[in-house]
C-alpha cells in the first residue's frame, strides 16, 4: 500500500472519531441497488428529521465502533450508518417511516436492507429500537415508580387524620344543632 492510500485511509479514519465520538444510537442498513434520484429523496427525507446519514467503509467503521465500545458484526457489503434525532426511538422511527415511503414508489421497492440497530451502544433490532423509551419517557416511569408509593404513603398517613377531622366536625355541627334543640325542650318540662 503506498503512503499516499495510507494517509487518505488515516484522515478518513481520523474524521470518523471525531464525527461518531459520543454517539452510541444508530441505524445501520444495506443499500441495495440505489438509484441517485431514492438516495436523493431518502437523505432529504432523512435531514428533514435530522438524521444524518453516511455511507461507510466496513473496515474504518468496524474499528471506530470497537475503539467507542460498540460491538456489532455487521461489516459486510455496503453500509449506511444512519445517527441522530433525539432517541433511538426517534430515529428508528424516522428511518423506518422513510423506508415505507420509499417502498410505496414501485420504482424502488426495497431499496434499504436492516442491518441492526444500536441503542446506547447496544444491538438490538429495528422493531425493538421502535419500542424503546425515550429519554424523557424514562425519566417519566423513574418518578411515577419514585412518586407513586410515596403519593401512597402520603394517603394512608392522611386518610385518618381526614377521617377522625370529619367525624369532629359532624359532632360539632351535632351538638350545635343539639343546644337550640335542648333549649326549646326545657321550657316545654318547665311550663
């Protein structure tokens, strides 16, 4: 290999780093036999929703993924690398939207093979990463699972304190109604 090739091969490596550093949700597809004018529509689709997408080389992208913690074994044929959105939900849903877009053209049916999904650095599949909470969504269940036994406690500690003030007032509303009513008897017993 002379040490031009080498030196392209380290730039595109180095601008791989820095482009995929901290990213630990994508998409990965197979193109299969795409014409200009899909891959056009399915990238403007794409950055319309803020999914970026690149065409990779399997051997720089296998050793970025390793170096970042990513283990997927996906490195044959041509590979898209799809990033972005706010959640592996958002993208996953996103890329797949456009995906059916695309198959309802009967010019390009299945134009996009699933490769795999990563979700915070983990495989999973396309349909799993669809399924997967968001950011916020798990912040949500934290504090329902959190609030909820608390909001419980709160009830059970409240409950008979609410319960015994109630019965207090009814006997005070009682013996308030009771003094006119014992008033009106004693001098009906005295007369």
């Amino acid at each position: 290999m002379s040490k031009k090739i080498k030196e392209i091969k380290e730039l595109e490596l180095n601008d791989l780093r820095k482009r995929f550093q901290g990213v630990k949700d994508y998409v990965i597809l197979e193109p299969i036999k795409v014409d200009a004018g899909t891959e056009y529509e399915f990238r403007k689709k794409l950055r319309e929703k803020k999914v970026a997408v690149r065409l990779v080389k399997n051997t720089l992208a296998k050793k970025v993924f390793t170096e970042n913690g990513i283990a997927v074994d996906v490195w044959s044929g041509p590979t898209l690398l799809l990033w972005g959105g706010e959640s592996i939900k958002d993208l996953a849903n996103s890329v797949d939207g456009v995906i059916k877009e695309l198959k309802k053209d009967p010019k390009a049916p299945d134009k996009f093979k699933e490769k795999t999904a990563v979700a915070d650095g983990e495989a999973v599949s396309l349909a799993t990463a669809k399924t997967l909470p968001t950011r916020k969504d798990a912040i949500g269940g934290v504090l329902a699972a959190l609030l909820g036994p608390g909001g419980q406690i709160a009830g059970c500690l409240t409950g008979p304190a609410s319960q015994l003030a109630g019965l207090v007032k009814a006997i005070e509303d009682k013996g308030e109604g009771a003094a006119p009513a014992a008033a009106a008897e004693t001098p009906a017993v005295a007369g």
